[in-house]
C-alpha cells in the first residue's frame, strides 16, 4: 500500500507540511446527532482519522448540535460507539452548543463593526429580496439601521421578547453579489425550543454557515473537509474568518458517498425507522454502522471498503458488490468453519454399527494456525435436502441413487436405497459408509468429486437463520419517482425457523465469525435467548448478484 498514489486531500496536506504552512495537522468529524451513522459517514470517519493517523495531529469529534428541535442524547451515545468500532480514536469530544457564548460574542463583533444587522422581514419577504443567480437580489428596509439600535434588538431576540420567525440577524454583505449564499445570509434564527444540552438557556440559534466555520476556527481546524455541496458556502465560511480575524481554517471539499440499493440519508433512515419497514436503526438490512455491526460485518472490512472507494471529487454510485467482496474477503480469513444443515434430508448408515464417534474438523483452513474442533458422527445423519437427485444429470456429483460423496471431514459414503412415503416424497435414504475412507486416514483409493456438509441428527442442536437481501428493489431508490419508500424489496428477509447445526454453535460468541460451509458467512444475533439461537447471514460465499 505504500505505492499507492495519494488522493487530492492527501496531496494539498502533504504540500502544505512541506511548505511548513503547518507542522501538525487538526481534522475533525461534525456529525448531526439526529439519527445513527450510515456508510457515507463511514467514509468520511475514515477519511477524517485516516489522516490524522497517517500525517502528524489529531481529530476531533465535534457535534454539530445548533438544531435544537432534531437532536437527541441517544444518537450522542450511538455515534460515539460506532467510531470506536469502527477503530478510531478522537482527541477531543466537543459540542457545537458548548461555542453558543463565543457565537453571540461573534454576532456582536460583526454588528460594532456595521457587518450585522436585525431584519424584521418575513422568511418569505427575505426569500423574495434574494434575487436569482441571474439578477441581483434587493436591500432589506432595515439593512442600514444605527449599530446601538442591531445591538438592542440582537439583545432583544437573545432574551426572548419576540416570537419564531419575526426577526433574523443577518450579514450585511452584497445584495447583488454572484453567489447568492453571499447575499446577506442570515446569521441567527429565534427558536423557542429546548436543546438537549443546553436546555432552555437559548432561543436564538446560529445558522450552520456561522456555527461550522467559526467552530472549526476555534479548535484550530486546520483541514476542515466537508461534502461537496458546501461548495458555494466556502466563500462565507472564509469571509467570516477574515472579517472576524479569528484562526484561519480552510475548507475542502469531496464528493459524498452513495451506495446502491440503499439510502444513505438519515432522514430517509428514520423514516424507515419510525414507519417500522425495519426493525430498528441496527436492523441487519440498514446501511447504518449499527446496522453492518449487527449483520456480521467487521471493521475491518468496511474501512477497506472506504479505502478502495477512497476520496472523489465527482459524486457517483458505489457498488454494494464491493462492500461484500470486502466483507467476503476478509472473512474468508477469520471465519470458523461451521457445518448446518438447513433443509434436512435423512441419511441412515445402516453399516455404521460403532454407535457414534467423535471426528476432527479443521476451524479455518485459511488460517495457518488454525486449531481443530471435534464433529460428532453417527449412523443417522441429516444433509441437505438439495443435495440428493433421484434422477440426476451426467456430472451430478451430489448425492444420488448408487453415487458416491463424501461427507466433510468424515467418510465416503454411497446411496443404496432411496425410501418415500405414500405421496412419492423422499423421506429417508439409506447408505453405506466406506470405513477405510475416513478423511485423513483415506486407503480406499476411491476418489469422489463431491463433498457433503452434513450433522448428526442425535446431536444437532435447532437454531434459526435469518438471511438477508437488498432493502430496496431498484439501484437509486431516492431518484426515483414517488415515495422511495414504494420501492422496498418485500423479500428482504427470509427466516429459517430451524436449521441443524454441530454442536459446536451451542458455544457461538457474539465476537466470533462462522462460514457455514457451503452456505456463507453468520454471526450470532442479539435477539439469541436460552430458549433460541440465532444467525445472522452476513453475506453468500459467492456473489449471487454477479452477471
Ligand atoms: P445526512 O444527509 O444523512 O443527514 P449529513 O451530511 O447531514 O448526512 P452530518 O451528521 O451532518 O450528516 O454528517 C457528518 C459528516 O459526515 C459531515 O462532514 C458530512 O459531510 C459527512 N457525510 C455525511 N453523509 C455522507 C456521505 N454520504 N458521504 C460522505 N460523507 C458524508
Ligand atoms: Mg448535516
Ligand atoms: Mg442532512
């Protein structure tokens, strides 16, 4: 990985470390607590802390917590636990709402020096003297009111004495200016709302262009990297720094991150959410982190998934394929082999007279130092129903009428009678165990091509699966037309009530990772009590979806 080339973010840092601009450098992760993390802030943690970690400095984690009415404690909690998760370590914890008093002060600078003022005007009034990108917006009638009179009413609307909406502070820049974000923004919003930190202390709150860059100016924020649509607001975010003569932070910006067949919007999310298409924020089928967490995925796999999707400058549409190479990939490496059988078929070795016995199974043939585990083999055993043809075609190496498998890990075995009940349905076959064949041990000379998972049916141990597919049907469901949520895949989840695992998964931990051979990659689900165990399919050994 040291060969590989630098993105464009890495390249401005390392130029700007070279000209000695800086000799540390300060990013930081501004999320909204108004809903759990998804995939795109995936990236942009990795982005944010990858730096810090590769160039000399830190990150911070800084709420960005100036809405008072969407944010909430609980979402605090989670977005602190999911970065950690995700291996990431911030310097400091820092809230937006902690700046308010050092916002006001700002407020108060800009108005002494007449680059502030208090409009009285509607939202709508203030919407109509914008202008259009083509014709210069209009001056507010109270754009040229005496500094001592912006300062009373600014300390008016602080205090509370006027209603939502009836008065903004504003900045007093250029009506006519081409970047219509520069015409006189507004600064300030009365809001009579309780904050969840800050309570009922304020009812005046700070818009983001005066909140995000100010606040990025006082942590010393050297890279401050945000999504692409902030484009225009850059020019704000540097005239405020420069009129306020505060630390110069710079802005940067990439492209945001989408994946196909999902959403990545928290607000999309918690729709879902609320209207109980799924059934939580940690749900297995969400793009949340919670979510992947809960499904089966690693850290490790999701950050290689940023890193190869790595840092834009166009907006596109990433592959969820990648997401499950990813995943794949790096379980294929970790994952205990694991034998379960989900649509049993009966199997009796009617020359299997040893009652039972006790084989030795490899946990992950991957891994060098893998240790073995015992599988207990008798003379009934369950396979998959799939795996028996009664009439098979040429090259049919399953299971068939005087064919020959082996069964993993233990014997090679031959099908001598096929028994049905009265409806023609196979019930039972009834087979033959070469003893000599014992893997391992193997002198029979017959060579099979076809392996069988199966368990011994006296003790398999009941536990459901729960297997997983896109949450929506189309690629880009929020471009398409209609309620994106019109477009969710009905056949999300499919729940095996009872499948038939070793008896190894009796001890499933929440820590470890299973393949089910032949079947894919589980992990154990939080829903799992004393009465029922439960898998979750992370992923299919092989891409199902691949043309
Ligand atoms: P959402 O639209 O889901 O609410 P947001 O951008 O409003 O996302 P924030 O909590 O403000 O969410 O985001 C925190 C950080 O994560 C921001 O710096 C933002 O740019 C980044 N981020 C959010 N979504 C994406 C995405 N899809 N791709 C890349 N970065 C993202
Ligand atoms: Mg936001
Ligand atoms: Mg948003």
């Amino acid at each position: 990985s040291e060969e590989k080339s630098l993105n464009f973010i890495e390249e401005i840092i390392e130029a700007d470390l070279k000209a000695g601009k800086y000799t540390s450098i300060v990013t930081r992760f501004p999320p909204e607590p108004n809903g759990y993390l998804h995939l795109g802030h995936a990236s942009s943690i990795c982005l944010n802390f990858g730096l810090t970690k590769k160039y000399p400095g830190y990150t911070n984690l800084r709420f960005d917590d100036t809405n008072p009415v969407t944010e909430d404690t609980e979402y605090v909690e989670s977005i602190k636990n999911d970065i950690r998760w995700m291996g990431f370590e911030w310097k400091h914890e820092l809230y937006a709402s902690d700046y308010f008093d050092t916002l006001y002060g700002y407020a108060i600078q800009l108005i002494n020096k007449g680059l502030a003022y208090v409009d009285e005007s509607t939202s709508e009034e203030i919407a109509a003297m914008k202008g259009t990108p083509t014709e210069p917006g209009t001056d507010s009638p109270y754009r040229n009111r005496p500094v001592q009179e912006n300062l009373d009413l600014f300390e008016k609307m602080k205090s509370g004495a006027f209603p939502d909406g009836s008065h903004t502070l504003r900045a007093k820049i250029d009506m006519a200016h081409m970047n219509m974000l520069m015409r006189d923004p507004i600064l300030y919003r009365i809001k009579h709302a309780h904050h969840h930190r800050t309570g009922d202390k304020w009812c005046i709150y700070p818009m983001y262009d005066f909140a995000h860059g100010q606040s990025d100016s006082i942590e010393n924020i050297t890279h401050s990297i945000c999504t692409l649509e902030f484009i225009p607001h850059r020019e704000l975010y540097d005239w405020l720094i420069a009129q306020l003569g505060i630390y110069p932070s710079h802005q940067y910006e990439f492209a945001r991150r989408n994946i196909n067949y999902t959403v990545t919007s928290k607000r999309k999310l918690l729709q879902l959410v609320n209207e109980k298409h799924v059934s939580g924020w940690d749900d297995p089928r969400m793009p949340t982190i919670s979510g992947l967490r809960r499904r089966g995925y690693t850290p490790e796999s999701i950050r290689e998934f940023c890193e190869r999707i790595g840092v834009a400058k166009r907006e596109n549409m990433v592959d969820v394929g990648l997401l499950e190479f990813c995943v794949r990939e790096h379980l294929n490496k970790i994952a205990l082999r694991r034998m379960v059988v989900f649509d049993p078929l009966k199997v009796v070795i009617t020359n299997y007279t040893n009652g039972e016995e006790l084989l030795q199974s490899e946990d992950n043939p991957e891994d060098p130092a893998a240790t073995h585990r015992e599988v207990p083999f008798s003379s009934e055993l369950y396979i998959e129903r799939e795996d028996f043809m009664e009439n098979p075609p040429k090259k049919y190496f399953r299971l068939a009428p005087g064919q020959m498998v082996r069964l993993k890990s233990a014997y090679i075995i031959k099908c001598d009678e096929v028994i049905k009940d009265a409806e023609g349905n196979v019930t039972e076959l009834r087979c033959s165990y070469i003893p000599e064949s014992k893997s391992g041990a193997d002198t029979s000379g017959i060579h099979v091509k076809g392996t069988l998972h199966w368990v011994s049916v006296k003790h398999a141990v009941t536990v459901e699966v729960r297997e997983y597919d896109r949450l929506f049907q189309v690629e880009d469901p929020a471009s398409e037309e209609g309620d994106f949520k019109s477009y969710i895949n009905p056949n999300s989840l499919h729940v095996i009530q009872s499948a038939y695992a070793e008896p190894a998964l009796r001890n499933a931990t929440f820590n470890d990772r299973y393949q089910f051979i032949r079947k894919g990659y589980f992990c154990l689900d939080k829903d799992t009590s004393e009465e029922k165990v439960i898998f979750n399919r992370t992923v299919t050994l092989k891409d199902a979806w691949a043309k």
